[in-house]
C-alpha cells in the first residue's frame, strides 16, 4: 500500500515576512547601505584600524642575526635588497626578506 505526503503549512500564525514566501512568492528588500565607512575610530575601539606596519628591517654585510630554527648566523652578502645570504655556522642559507624568524642583533 503506498502512502501520499501532501505539504501541508505549519500550523499556527505565521510571520508576516514569511506570509509572502509561503504562497510562492519571493520577497525583494532592498538593503541600506553600509554607513561603517563614515563613522570615526575612537582611539580606544578595539576595532580601530590596525597602525601602520613598523618598517622593514636593513640588513648590511657583517650583521650579526639569530633565526628561530638555525640560531645566531652572520649575514655574508646581500642579493638585490631581498634575499640575504646568512652563514649560520654549519650551513649557508639564503633567507628572503622580511622574514618573521629573522632578527637583526
């Protein structure tokens, strides 16, 4: 014996926003639009915008560096402003700059 599922409404009053949806139509809203662009940043928001990046560190030849995985090294020569060629004692590694792990002493 094969059993028919009719769709039924919930019962009860529905909300007035979903009364529309219900008989098959779709509601539009059109949406406000955002106003978080002119409002100011108090200085104590902890939402306030992040500060400016502090500047990128110079290496020259001859600084002396510390990196969190090879440990204390000397910078040995520098390629084009952006890699860094380091001698760390028991291995020679080119690090490319800014780099998290590496310290100017």
């Amino acid at each position: 014996m094969a059993r028919r599922v009719i769709n039924r409404p919930p019962a009860g009053p529905m909300p007035s926003g979903l009364a529309g949806a219900a008989a098959g139509r779709r509601i539009l809203v059109v949406m406000k639009t955002a106003r978080a662009a002119t409002r100011r940043h108090l200085p104590t928001s902890p939402f306030a915008p992040p500060s400016a990046a502090p500047p990128a560190e110079q290496f020259a030849v001859q600084d002396q560096v510390t990196h969190d995985k090879y440990g204390l090294g000397r910078v040995i020569g520098i390629e084009g402003d952006v890699t860094l060629v380091v001698d760390f004692g028991s291995c020679c590694l080119r690090i490319m700059t800014p780099c998290a792990k590496l310290t100017k002493l």
